[in-house]
C-alpha cells in the first residue's frame, strides 16, 4: 500500500471556496442535487467519481461555463450571482484546465499564454511575455514558444495549457479530467507538473481517474455519484477504510 | 544463404510507368490544341460560309451608341463603349462585394444573437430573400424606384438627399484644382507615417512602454494632409518633370515595350522555376524531383518562351485608331503613359482652387419642361439602384448563412477556455472565434464574390448599362457576336480569376500551422 507521501507541509489557510447546497438541471435531468463543501486555501482537493455523476458539472459551476440555479457558490468572498462585474473578477482569479486542451489552434504557443494577461489584466506585452517565458520553463517546454499548438504533441499541448491559466496569476486552479485524453507515456509530463504546483501552495480542484495522483497529492478525496458527494475523506480513509457501499464498489471497479 | 535473382531484364517501353507518363501528358497535350486548332479553323470556315466576317475593327470604328451612365456616356469608339460597360460592372460589382459582407456578416452575426427579436429578423431575412429568384428581387427595386414622385419644374433647386423616379441624388465629394499635388502628400504622409510607426512599435517591443504605431500613422498621415491642404502650390515645380518624363516615353522606340513584355515573361518563367526547386529543396539537399515536376518545369519555361513571342506579335500588331491614322499597339503603349504623364503634369500646373469640394445634386430644367438631375453630387439611377440593391441583399443573405457556419464550426471548448481566461465576449469574438472562423468563411465566400459578380450580368434585364448591356448593342449593330462574346468571357473570367487569387492569398496567410 502507498503511504501519503508528505510533500513539504503546507499550511491550510481560510475557506476560499464555499459552495452551500449547489443545484443544476439540464432540462429535466438534475445533474447537482444540492452540493455543500469547503475548500480552504492552498488545499488539494481531488473529485472522483463515475461519469454523469455531476463531477464535472460541479467544478464548472465554480467558474460559471454553467450557471447553478438554486443554492449559494462564494469564491474568495466574492458570490456568484448573475452580476458580471462578479463573474469577470472571479474568472480572472480561477484557472481552469481542460480535458481537450482548448488551445488557440490559431495563436502561437507564446500568443496562447499572453492573451489573457494582455487584454484582461493590461500587462505590457514586454511583461506579459517574460512571465510566459518563465511559466514555459517550470512547465518544462520553453523551446517550443514560437510555435503553435497542432505542432505540439497532447502532453506538451496540456502543458502550456496549465501555463496559459497560471499566467493569469490564478488563487484556485480547477483541473477537469486534464489527463483523460492523453497517451499513457504522457500522463505522467501533465501529472508532475501538476504535482510541482500543489507543492508551490496552489489551491486546486481536481477532476481526475488518476488515483496514485489522488493518493500522493490530495489533502482530500471526494466521492460523487448521482448528482451529491457521497463520500469524502483523507486519501489514507478514503483508499483503505470507505464507509459507503457505493464507494467500495466504485473503487473496486477501478483499482 | 543466398536470396534467388532473376536475371535483371530491360524494362520494355510499353511497361515503364515512367515513359507512359510522359506519353499521356504530352498526348493530353497535343490532344487540347488539336481540337482547339480544329474547332477554330471550322468555325472560321463557317463564318465564311454563312458570309458573316469576323474581325476586331468595331473595336475601333466609331459607334453610335449613347450610353444612359458612365464615364463617357457617348463614347466614340467600340473599345471605348465597353471600357463605359466594364467600369459600370465594376461599379456594381465591387461596391456591392463591400456591402454584401458587410450586411452579411452582420445578419449572420444576427442569426446566433441570443435577443429573440434580432434573431428572428435575421431568419426572416434570409429565408425571404434566398428564396426568391434574383430577377425578380431586381424588378421589385425597380418598381419600388419607380413609385417614387416625379421629378417637376417645382423642384428645381440643389438638395443634400433627393429621391426621386429619375433616381437618388446625394451630396458628395469632387476633385478640384490641386488634387493631385495634395495626393503626393497624402502618399507622402503614408509612406513618414509607416517609418514612425515601425520606429515606435519597436520602442514598445524593446520598453514595454505604450507608444501607439498604429495612432501615430494616423497622425501623420493627418499632419502631411492638412499641411498639403494648403502648401500643394509650392510643387508646381514638378509640372516640367511629368512632362518631361511624358516626352521621354514619347522618344522612346517602340520595339521597347514588346522587349520589357518578353523580358518580364521569361523572367516571371524563370522565377518561377527557380521557386519550385527552392520548395523542393530538403535538408539533405534537392530532393527527387519526380515526372510531374519535370513537367511542370519544362511547362512554366515553354509558358515563358511563347508570352515572349505573343508580346512581340501583340506589340507589332497594326490598328487603326479613331482619328483614323495607323499605329502599332507598341506605339499606342508608349502614346497611352505619355499621355498619363503629360495630363499629370498639367494637374501639377493648377494654382488655385482647393483639393476636395463638396458637391450637392441640383435639379435643373433641361430643355422644355424636362427636368431631371445636373452634374453636382452622386446620383444613383433607378437601374442603378435596382441591379446593386438586388445583387447585395440576395448575396448578402447567402453570406449570412456561410458566417453562420463558420462561427458554428469552431468548437465550444474555445469560447469555454477564452472565458475561463476571463476575456469579455466582445474581446474572445474577436481575438479567438472569429480569427478561426474566418477561415472557414473564406473559401465559400470568395464563391459568393464570383457570383455577385456574375449576376451583375442581369443588369440588362433593367437597362442598366453593364458590359453584357454594352455587348449585346454593339453585337446588333454591328453583328459581330463572337468576337463581342470572346470580350465578355474574357472580361468575366479575368474578373473572376482576379478575385480567386484575392481570396487564395488571404486563404494561405489565415492556414493554421499543423504538423
């Protein structure tokens, strides 16, 4: 059995991140049925969990790519209302990772990243692109600057992904399924750098099958299924003592 | 052990696959020019037969064909009365192009607005005027056009806007004394204002500090403008120098310009050859070139060799122009740029008057009770009004549903990643969907383009005087159908060829950069 392997301790701070009975319907079918949990600053949270369980849905409500329609969402003291005054600081603070990359096709590798920075934060293009450069080197690409996303492979592509959200100096990074779509002998690229990032205090929400990440990295493991958070636990509980049938069997199907 | 060879044969001719390539190309070939040859000396025999003589002197001979609009509206010879109809196709054509995307742009921008009511327009626009023959859509502008008051000896006076059943009259701009100076300033100006430009961008890119290029083009364009406003007197100097160079080329032999065409040919051919091998040329060195290439390359040179001969035999060809003299096409080249230059020299003699004026349309009493516009403004004719209505508004609906499409086309992960970065939906519009967008429009809409041009043709069918209208009265008076209907295809395809290679350059810079 893995051991939670302690990275350098990191200090848990205030509740960033409060969600109080969360709920979401496509149509008739009810994707959240009521979601209640905190998030403390500089926390590693992982969500597992089968799919159309709401996993997915719930951490893009956080952003709001999806609205919630009843229940409270509260990112760092600010509330997710319909204000886009509010939805524009929040985005700006939350970086998200997806499944699919998202990368401009158009833009080159160093576009991709300094977009944001420029047209959202105004940062001076000189500024913008030397944060870029620095982002590219802790990702491990900084060769590949010039060029554009469909000469990368899927690893490298995540990469600058990851780089492009943290560029907008992010309080919460929320990670959806970011490694689902990559070969097997690419995961592990996408994998350290994340684990790099938890290390550096990084608050981060995590969608993901890779257990031995969720086991290494994550203060916290969460259970979804049917819409609610069945279970939830530290990675020692969770993989060696879950209480629910749900989750055993869960677990059983995937380890 | 040892691996079993036959013994190496010979391939046979009839077997190798190199050989019969070559075989088939240049049959193709041969082929293509035979049955041209062919169709062309039958139908040469023909027209002889049928006593109908096929020859290009209309193209000189004084016409008596009143033009309703135009540069010239009675042009005194054929060449003349279809350089009016081409204008007028370009007139149509080009301002319509502009309008039709824009319109159609907007619409189809409208079509996936989320206000219901912009939405709904947007669809009923579309599918009312889609589905409705062009033809008829030109006739319903006219008929609108022609409903509306006539024009009586009350209304005489200038107006800022006028509408009326002779047409559409709006104030406008006209050129006046010192046009033409003023613009060697302007283009002055532009030229300052890019080194400025280039100059600041690079103390941005260096500083980080914000210097605004593209403003400061702008400004200097305005500055060198309103200097020249009033300075242009001062470069009335430059008048001997236009003429000058005027009767340069009219010194000079004529065999010179054949010799440039023939020169310009072989080295284009050159060029192009030379290009080729570059694109060939790999890391290791030139690649292989295979058969076809070959064939390409012997193609381009043949190509440069014989635009080398035709432009001797076009230059040496005979024509006699309106005033009835004879005179080499050479001769006409060099006759035409002198002209240009000495008529520029003359513009640069002006002293006075101002580079712009306004100009407002005036109705005036022409003749007994006939009132209709004068010169001042624009006015746009009733056939005018109803060929370029029609061909925007049907194009612009067809381009709408092709903007559509491509903003459809992107993938949502892209607008969900621009937002996730906290860009506004103006800012990811414009820096993300539509740069991708566009280079799924692009290609069907240059196909709008060729047709809006096309269409244009229909203006015969409101008396609006585009090249087919010209055509066909040159072609009654004159019974030279072929050679006028060569004109026309030769016109629209060059047209249309011209919008193609438009649309491929841009096609080729928007490509997105894949593996």
């Amino acid at each position: 059995m893995t051991m939670h392997e302690t990275t350098p301790e990191r200090v848990l701070g205030d509740d960033i991140v409060i969600a109080e009975g969360v709920k979401k319907w496509f149509g008739d079918f009810q994707a959240l049925k009521g979601v209640t949990t905190r998030v403390k600053e500089r926390e590693v949270v992982v969500i597992i969990g089968p799919s159309g369980s709401g996993k997915s849905t719930f951490i893009r409500c956080l952003n709001r790519l999806e609205a919630h329609q009843e229940g409270t969402i509260i990112i760092d003291g600010t509330e997710l209302t319909n204000d886009l005054k509010n939805i524009e600081k929040i985005r700006s603070e939350v970086g998200m990772v997806f499944q699919q990359f998202n990368l401009f096709p158009h833009l080159t590798v160093m576009d991709n990243i300094t977009l944001a920075p420029i047209w959202v934060r105004k940062t001076p293009k000189a500024e913008a692109e030397a944060t870029a450069m620095e982002l590219l080197e802790r990702v491990g690409i900084p060769e590949q600057a010039d060029k554009y996303p469909g000469q990368l492979s899927g690893g490298q592509q995540q990469r600058v992904a990851i780089a492009r959200s943290l560029a907008m100096k992010p309080r919460i990074m929320l990670f959806d399924e970011p490694t689902s779509a990559l070969d097997p002998e690419m995961i592990k690229e996408v994998l350290d750098v994340m684990k790099e990032l938890a290390a550096s205090g990084m608050t981060m929400i995590v969608v993901t099958h890779e257990m031995g990440f969720a086991r290494e990295v994550a203060d916290r493991v969460m259970f979804f299924d049917y819409g609610t958070i069945v279970e939830e636990g530290t990675p020692e509980h969770f993989f060696t003592n879950p209480q629910h049938d749900r989750t055993k069997l869960f677990l059983s199907q995937i380890l | 052990m040892t691996v079993e060879v036959r013994e190496h044969q010979k391939t046979p001719l009839w077997r190798n696959a190199t050989f019969l390539k070559w075989v088939a190309q240049i049959g193709v070939l041969v082929a293509l020019l035979a049955l041209f040859a062919l169709l062309g000396s039958e139908a040469l025999k023909n027209f002889n037969q049928s006593g109908i003589s096929f020859g290009w002197k209309w193209l000189s001979d004084p016409t008596g064909v009143d033009i309703r609009e135009g540069i010239d509206t009675s042009p005194d010879s054929g060449v003349r009365a279809l350089a009016v109809g081409m204008v007028n196709t370009l007139r149509v054509g080009v301002s319509g192009i502009i309008a039709a995307t824009v319109l159609g742009t907007l619409i189809g921008i409208g079509r996936l607005s989320k206000n219901w009511i912009v939405n709904k327009l947007s669809t009923v626009y579309i599918e009312s005027i889609r589905n409705v023959p062009l033809l008829l859509q030109i006739f319903f502008w006219q008929a609108m056009a022609l409903v509306l008051p006539q024009l009586a000896t009350d209304d005489v006076g200038t107006y800022w806007f006028k509408a009326s059943n002779k047409g559409f009259g709006l104030a406008w701009f006209r050129t006046d004394g010192g046009f033409w100076p003023w613009m060697l300033f302007v283009v002055a100006g532009i030229l300052v204002g890019r080194a400025v430009s280039r100059s600041r961008h690079r103390i941005q890119e260096e500083t980080g500090r914000i210097t605004y290029p593209g403003l400061s083009w702008l400004a200097t364009v305005i500055v060198f403008a309103a200097v020249g406003w009033f300075a242009w007197p001062i470069l009335r100097f430059l008048a001997p120098v236009w003429h000058g160079i005027a009767s340069f080329f009219r010194a000079l032999p004529p065999i010179v310009y054949p010799i440039v065409g023939a020169i310009a040919s072989i080295g284009f051919a050159v060029l192009w050859i030379r290009n080729f091998f570059e694109s060939r040329r790999t890391p290791a060195g030139f690649g292989k070139l295979t058969d076809d290439d070959w064939f390409r390359v012997i193609f381009a040179g043949f190509s440069g060799i014989a635009l080398a001969i035709v432009s001797f035999v076009i230059g040496g060809f005979v024509l006699t122009t309106v005033g009835g003299d004879k005179a080499s096409v050479a001769e006409l080249i060099g006759r035409g740029i002198a002209n240009v230059f000495d008529w520029l020299g003359r513009s640069f003699e002006v002293t006075s008057g101002s580079p712009i004026v306004g100009s407002r349309p005036e109705v005036i009493v022409r003749g007994a009770g006939f009132v209709n516009f004068s010169e001042g403004g624009v006015v746009m004719s009733v056939p005018f009004f109803a060929i370029w209505t029609g061909v925007t508004l049907y194009t612009a609906s067809f381009i709408a549903e092709i903007v559509r499409g491509g903003i459809l086309a992107v993938p949502k992960g892209q607008t969900e990643a621009a937002m996730a970065l906290g860009l506004r939906r103006s800012q990811y519009l414009r820096l993300v969907i539509l740069p991708q967008a566009f280079r799924i429009i692009l290609p069907p809409m240059g196909n709008q383009y060729l047709n809006l041009m096309k269409n244009t043709s229909l203006g015969i069918a409101v008396a609006f005087p585009e090249i087919v209208q010209v055509g066909t009265t040159i072609l009654n008076q004159t019974g030279q159908s072929l050679p006028v209907v060569l004109v026309w295809m030769g016109f629209f395809v060059s047209l249309s060829l011209g919008i193609s290679a438009i649309v491929n350059y841009y096609n080729r810079k928007m490509m997105i950069v894949e593996r």
